[in-house]
C-alpha cells in the first residue's frame, strides 16, 4: 500500500482526536491496563450503540425523525462514533482518508463487474435466456 508522506485533512483529524485524548484523559497506548484499541472499540461500540438506540426509537414511532431534537440528538452520536474511529485511525497510524480513495476504487472494480454480471443475467432472462451481445 502506497502511503502519502503528507497526511490528510482526516488524517490531521485522526492525530488531533489522539492527541485530545490524550491531553484530556491521559490516553497512553494502555488506557487503564487495557490496549488503547481495546478501549476505543468498545467506547465505539457503545456509541454505534446508542445511535442505533435512537433509530429503534424512530422505527417504533416514539421518536420523530423530523424532530430538530432528534436530529440533533443522531448527529452528535454520529460525531462520537467519528471521533472513535479517528482515535483508532490515531492509534493505528493510519490515513483513512488515503485508505477510504484505495478502498473506493477497490470496490468500484469489483462492484461494477458483479453489477454488469446481474445486468446481463437479466437481460438474458428478459431475451428468453439467450444473451445477446
């Protein structure tokens, strides 16, 4: 994998978020006898959680989506989830936003193959099971 030597406007984000943590909570790699990743995933975890407590709570009906609260409310756990997964970038030293472009034209690549696949069993099904081409 090909790395820029420059990071990121993310990746100066992901070194900003670790060292917040740092400066705030003491972050080192251990966080309280636990790998710093181990605490940040499951600190990610519990906010991945409680969005999704919220969507539940949409889904049900007891929330509105188009409450500004509500809103409110999604996108500040949305931003938490973000900070964690920054720290974890930190932590890995790693440039998501580099990562995201490889990833991308990765599953650009191989979506767009099984796409044309689907489309052209289909239309070969619509033609009677003959493809034509």
């Amino acid at each position: 994998m090909t790395v820029q030597k420059k990071p990121s406007t993310t990746g100066m984000l992901a070194i900003q978020c670790r060292e917040d943590s740092v400066r705030w909570f003491g972050d080192t790699d251990i966080t309280e006898g636990h790998p710093a990743m181990m605490h940040n995933t499951l600190a990610l975890a519990g906010e991945v959680g409680e969005f999704a407590n919220i969507l539940k709570k949409i889904d049900r009906g007891s929330l509105q989506y188009g409450d500004a609260i509500v809103r409110k409310d999604l996108a500040f756990e949305l931003a938490d989830i973000y900070i964690y997964v920054l720290n974890l970038a930190g932590i890995m030293d790693v440039d998501l936003e580099q990562l995201y472009k490889l990833k991308r034209a990765e599953n650009d690549q191989r979506f767009m193959v099984q796409r044309r696949l689907r489309e052209a069993r289909a239309k070969a099904e619509s033609n009677g099971g003959v493809a034509h081409g």
